[in-house]
C-alpha cells in the first residue's frame, strides 16, 4: 500500500558529548555549540539548508534570546522559523508529536529538533573561579516565541516546606513503593541496585552514554567516599546526571519532502502515535504516591493508537531520572521491573547515560532510532517524564510506516480519576505514609520530608527538623508511625 505523502517521518537523529578538559584561559564550549554539530551529525548539509522550523528545548546552562536563530544561522538553513519549549523531561516527546502533527497539516516542511546543556563546564569553570562564555544576542533580537503552556512544578503544600527539587521528591515516591510492596529496608535497598545495575549494563553498551564503565548492584545502592548519600534511599547513582555535555537534535518532515532529499528508505524512522496528559502538579493531591494515572491512561491510549498492546512493543525507554521513576512507569505500563531479557531503558538511562536537564529524551528518541534502524521491522516505545512524574509524553515508533501518526491529549480522561485532599496547612496527629532524608556533604542527615495521612484518610506534608530525629529515620522504619505535625509544617515522631 502505498504510504501517504504527508506522513512524518524521522530523517535524521544526531548526538555528541564534549569531554574536553575544563581550562578558564581557552573560550569555552556553549549549548549552541553542540546544537549544531548534534545536528551535523543528524543530517547533511543539504537536508540542514531545507530546514524551515527549529525548535528548541529549553537550556539552563545558557541564556540565549533566540537559540534557534543562531542554530539557523550555523547550519545554513535559509529561511526559518523558531520555537523555544518550558521545562521539562517530557519536552522533546512533546516538541516531536507538535511537529508531527504540523507536518502531516502541512504546518511546517522540515523540522529540526535540538538541545544541549554545558552543565560539566559551567560548574567546571565556576570551580575556577571562571564562568561560561555564550553568544550574546542584541536586544533587538526577538525572544523566541515559547511553545505551549507550561504546567506548575508543585503546588502550595510543597512550597510551605521548600520540598522544591527532584532529588527530595522521587526517594519520597521510592518510600511510598517500597512501603506499597511490603518490603523491608535492606531488601528494597538491593532490588532497586540490581535495577539500575541493568541500566549500567546497557549504557556500557550505548556509544553516546556518558558513563560507560559498569556499576555493580552493591557500589550503586552501597553509600562511599565516591557515592555518598543524597536523599535516603538513593546514594549519588540513583540520581540523574546532569554533570554532563551533550547534545541531540532530529529532523522530521514528510515522506513527499523526504524522497525529494534522497533520504534512503532504510533511515527512515516513522512515528506511529503519541500522547501528552499530566498528574496533578501538586504532589499532595496525589491518589497514591506510587502511581501515575497520567502514565496509565496517557500511554496505553498512545499504544492504542499505534495498534498495539504493550507485549507487541520490541524496545522500550522509560524516563528514568530516578529508579522510582522508572518503577511507577513500568507498572502502570504492564512492564516487570526484573526480567533482563526485556531492559527498560536503550540508553541506560539519566545516571549512566547523561541527564542533560530537559533535554534527555532527545537522545533517548535518536538512540532508539539507530537501534530501529539495526533492527528493521521492530516497534518502541519513548516515555517522557517532566516535574515530579507530572508531565507526561509519549510516542510509539518504527521503521514500517502507519496509516497515519495518530496524536491525542489523554487530559480530559486523566481528570476523572480519583485524586486526594492534599492540605496546605494542617494540625494534628496522623500516621507516616513515605519520608526520605535528605543529607549534607558530610554525610550526615539534615532533615526529613515527610508525606503524612491525618485521620481522615486526606494528606500533609511535613518535616522533621530535629537532627537526631532525622538520624532515627535512616535507622529505622518509620512508615506507619504515628507523627504529630505543628501549624507551622514542622512535625515530631511519636
């Protein structure tokens, strides 16, 4: 049958890490840099000059007015449009389904995809006392226009006790896991090593990952001199890794536009569906801690689009900032957390692969593409994951064409399902419901979040300020526990 001519396809996918050492007296690397060499990399310059939109994922180690004018401007493409995305690790999946859909209506012609973070050398030359140089643009450049909304990172309840950044929130989801399955403390410690042990074992392969030398469950999971604790229960390898320089880009357009490039059949990656929705943005508003309504509704829909169930689908990249992460995604998706014949991740994930902030998933998506392209035939999953498991992408891809790329916003279902009181401000005696710890460079405990169900089954965040108590909550294991929280958000052990 012959393939409609507005289908997108993917044509090019390109990726760099920079690793050159960090010296204050040579110019530095910028985002901007790796923009265009990921997108040299992508596609020739011939396909580069046909490019008419260029959209970019939001940078933090920069600060650009419009970095895709300066990309534009590097690759020689001739006449051009610009987009500049929120925040997030759903972006790239999100960016990508908007360029689908814009093609397929004829939108745009030719798409080019890209990010990068120079995270290594900005924190690098700070250490020296130096700061990372970018391309400074004339006020009378325009700043880019933003694509889409943005959803809110957290919501009043977090705000109050400054439970404000991934490394606090995602062990606190790790707790309420492991409390869910009835595991004790030692137990859940080894399982979630094994499992991004797995993940070690796949970015060994991947020549893109940053961190190619493999980790064994124990140096993971195991606190040491090289891995010291951040947030009970995740040691420094159960974090993402945003000490890293890389960057991505993809180009998209239709099958018309591919077969006037000469792009060979054989490259070509096609997008079947995909699907965005969010969880609530406040954590405490949450039904259940371990699990993501959004993810359930969002990416079954996404593979119910495609034609398929999830036993159909070859590969799989769960976004995989943190292990808790990974974990709710697997079960909501029908997908085990400890078969090795079936790995979860094609990059190895934002520990050992590279967590270059919002911008992971574009590599993710270009890795998958090669490993499509090696194995002709196949089908992959990309799940997208930004905020606190709140914002939410999906796409389904192969090297087959579908009748038509299918897209859909999943949010009016998402928002029917049950949710919980999550107070503000609250007084009272209540019970333990997860907790983590998060602790100082010295290795010792500072404080303890704690997510606190009051009596009448609603929920309150807390914390515990007092040092030696905060030490009692790595020792023991204080879920259930009765906890008496003050009017202030403070709260003590029973």
């Amino acid at each position: 049958m012959p393939v409609d001519p507005t289908t997108p396809v993917l044509i090019g996918y390109g990726q760099v890490n920079h690793r050159d050492e960090i010296d204050p007296e040579t110019p530095s690397v910028e985002p901007v840099d790796l923009m265009v060499a990921a997108a040299a990399e992508a596609a020739d310059a011939h396909v580069l000059e046909a490019v008419d939109s260029i959209r970019v994922v939001n940078v933090l180690s920069a600060t650009y007015r419009d970095a895709g004018l300066l990309v534009g401007e590097r690759i020689g493409a001739q006449k051009f449009t610009t987009l500049y995305s929120p925040i997030g690790g759903n972006v790239p999946q999100t960016l990508l389904n908007q360029a689908c859909l814009d093609i397929q209506q004829g939108r745009a012609g030719v798409v080019l995809l890209t990010g990068a973070e120079t995270w290594r050398t900005r924190r690098g030359l700070k250490a020296h006392g130096a700061r990372l140089e970018w391309t400074a643009q004339d006020e009378s450049v325009p700043m880019a226009p933003v694509s889409g909304e943005d959803v809110p990172m957290a919501g009043d309840a977090e705000i109050r006790i400054s439970l404000d950044r991934p490394a606090y929130v995602y062990p606190l989801f790790e707790q309420a896991l492991r409390i869910a399955n009835g595991e004790s403390i030692e137990d859940h410690r080894n399982r979630i090593g094994e499992l991004w042990a797995r993940f070690s074992a796949v970015a060994v392969g991947n020549p893109h990952a940053w961190i190619r030398k493999p980790s064994t469950a124990a140096e993971i999971s195991q606190p040491g001199p090289r891995n010291r604790m951040i947030s009970w229960p995740y040691t420094k390898l159960m974090n993402s890794n945003n000490m890293v320089d890389q960057g991505a880009a993809l180009i998209l357009t239709s099958v018309e536009q591919a077969n006037r490039l000469r792009i060979p059949a054989e490259r070509r990656i096609y997008p079947h569906a995909g699907t965005d929705a969010y969880d609530t943005p406040s954590i405490a508003d949450r039904d259940e801690l371990y699990r993501s309504a959004a993810i359930r509704i969002a990416g079954a829909r996404a593979l119910e689009l495609a034609g398929l169930g999830i036993d159909d689908v070859d590969y799989v990249d769960l976004y995989s900032c943190f292990p808790s992460a990974v974990q709710v995604a697997a079960a909501e998706l029908g997908l085990g957390t400890n078969d090795p014949a079936r790995p979860l991740t094609a990059t190895g994930g934002l520990t050992f692969a590279g967590g270059p902030w919002s911008n992971y998933v574009m590599h993710s998506i270009a890795t998958m593409a090669e490993l499509l392209v090696a194995n002709p035939g196949r089908r992959a999953l990309i799940t997208a994951n930004g905020g606190y498991l709140t914002k939410h992408s999906f796409g389904v891809y192969s090297t087959e064409p579908p009748a038509k790329f299918r897209w859909e916003n999943a949010q009016s279902v998402v928002e029917q399902e049950p949710t919980r009181d999550g107070l503000a401000q609250w007084e009272g005696v209540g019970t333990v419901e997860a907790w983590t710890t998060p602790f100082d460079r010295d290795g010792q405990p500072e404080k303890a979040f704690v997510a606190v169900r009051t009596p009448d089954g609603s929920r309150a965040l807390a914390v515990i300020a007092d040092p030696g108590m905060a030490q009692a909550t790595v020792r023991e294991d204080i879920g259930g526990a009765k906890i008496a929280v003050a009017a202030d958000g403070s709260a003590t052990l029973q």
